[in-house]
C-alpha cells in the first residue's frame, strides 16, 4: 500500500473526526483571543496596555476593580464587574493595566478576550475552563445589544443564572458605554408595547444585574485632562512650555468635541511625533 494512498485514508479520517481544535496548553502565554468556526484560542503575545498610574481621573473604580481583582487571583470570592460610562475614559485600559498589575507580582491569573458577536458559544467556553487550574478574567469589549439580538440570554445563562453557574475559577469583565447595556429607547419601547410594561422591562435590564461591580466612567474636567497630558510627559520625558501645551491641549479638544482620556493620549502622540520621540 502506498504512501500516497495511506495519506489520503488519513486526511479522510481527519474530515470525518476533525483533531480536536479547542485545545490548549495555558503555559503558552497569559492573554488569549477566543474564536469560533471553529472553537479555538489564539495566544496574545503582547497587551496593549499603560501604566497603572497614568490613568487618572478614574481613581475610585481604579481601586474597586483592583481589589476586586486581586481578591479572585487569590482564590477569594469576587464579582464580575461592568465597567460603563463615557467614551474614550479608560474603561478598557482600566482592565488591561490591572491585569497587567496582577501579573507582575507573585500571583498568575489568565485574560481571555471573547468578542460580543461570539458569546453564543460562551457556555462551551466555560465548560472547557472549569476544568483547569488556573483562573481566568474572560473580557468582553464594547459590549451591548440591539433590539433583535438574543446574544445577552446566553450571558445571562452563564454569568448567575442556570444549574451550575459560573464556575468559581473564572469571572467576567466587561465595558460598555451603556448602563443597561442596551439603548434606552428599546428598553422604552418594549415596555410600551407590553402586555406587562413593567416585566419586558425587567428582562431587558437583568442582565446588568447579574454583575455585582458596576463602575461608571464619566467625563473628565479640564483640570483632569490637562494632568494626564502632563503625566504622559512626564512617563515618556518630553518636555514643552506648559502654557503651550495647556492652549493647544484645549485647542486639540475642541477640535474632537469633548475631552478624554482617549483625546489626551492621542494629543500626547501628536506631540511626541512632532518632537520626534519614539514612545
């Protein structure tokens, strides 16, 4: 029997009972995307991330999701946590630089990244991770529902709800510009068209409930934005007058609409680019 022949009974084989795809050695790396089509992970070599310290502004949820945090690493109880709020404020750099953090120190912990349109598959994902030693932060970016998705009943599922729960050796992190995570006026609109206005609300808004951790994130002041400019300069050894920083800092804000952390970071690199410093 030829080679050729005993290759292609194998590759055969392979389609009828495909190697198992989900698999995955976490020693291999400490962040990781989740996929689908088919199930897999994808090791994250390298996080973007800041320091810790240069994100201000946001110092109470800085704390709470710190502590929070270093408490699940530990093995103690913690809440899953939805960090919600303005644009641009450091939501999910808050969950990056504090992973980062815990990292550092004696303590090992996992980051898996799952995208909103995959959570389908999430109880998969988790059934998988329950079997491991180590303990996981699952992370959902920009996270939020229209009015025909019925993604937020599979979260529901798994984060409180259903037989077993969430299993103790993971917690869920997720950001989102939307409190309920959905917009209000399809929450307003499923009360109005309801036979019971008042319990087409209450499922809407129960998966916001199912995290113990809300933190919102709001706009930062002058003062504040002005800072983090000054603490990127600072981190980085750029130097500039400090009134003309300040009079284009405010011009740059203008231009854009609104300050932010985001605004001051991207201010920061327009200005490290023209000095011509690599960061």
């Amino acid at each position: 029997m030829s080679d050729e022949f005993l290759g292609r009974i194998a590759d055969a084989l392979e389609r009828i009972s495909p190697p198992d795809t989900l698999a995955m050695d976490f020693t291999k790396g400490s962040a990781f995307s989740w996929n689908v089509k088919p199930n897999k992970f994808k090791v994250v070599d390298d996080i973007n991330s800041v320091d810790l310290d240069l994100l201000l502004g946001i110092d109470r949820a800085r704390e709470i999701l710190l502590q929070n945090t270093y408490q699940f690493a530990r093995g103690f109880p913690a809440n899953n946590a939805l960090l919600w709020g303005a644009r641009g404020m450091g939501k999910s750099s808050l969950v990056k630089s504090i992973f980062n953090k815990i990292q550092s120190s004696e303590l090992s912990i996992k980051l898996v990244e799952i995208h909103r349109e995959d959570l389908s598959s999430i109880g998969q994902l988790l059934a998988y991770l329950k079997d491991h030693s180590e303990r996981f932060i699952l992370f959902c970016d920009d996270l939020s529902f229209s009015i025909d998705d019925e993604h937020y009943k599979s979260l529901k599922t798994v984060l409180d709800g259903g037989i077993e729960g969430r299993p103790k050796n993971t917690i869920f992190y997720a950001t989102s510009n939307r409190r309920h995570l959905m917009p209000r006026d399809m929450i307003e609109n499923e009360a109005g068209s309801a036979i019971n206005p008042s319990e087409a609300v209450e499922e809407k808004v129960s998966l916001s409930d199912r995290f113990g951790l809300w933190l919102g994130f709001h706009p930062c002041s002058q003062e504040e934005f002005l800072q983090m400019i000054e603490g990127y300069c600072k981190k980085y050894g750029l130097t500039i007058n400090k009134d003309l920083m300040i009079a284009e800092a405010i011009e740059w804000q203008q231009t854009r609409g609104g300050r932010s952390g985001r605004v001051a970071w991207q201010y920061f690199l327009d200005l490290a680019g023209r000095q011509e410093i690599n960061i």
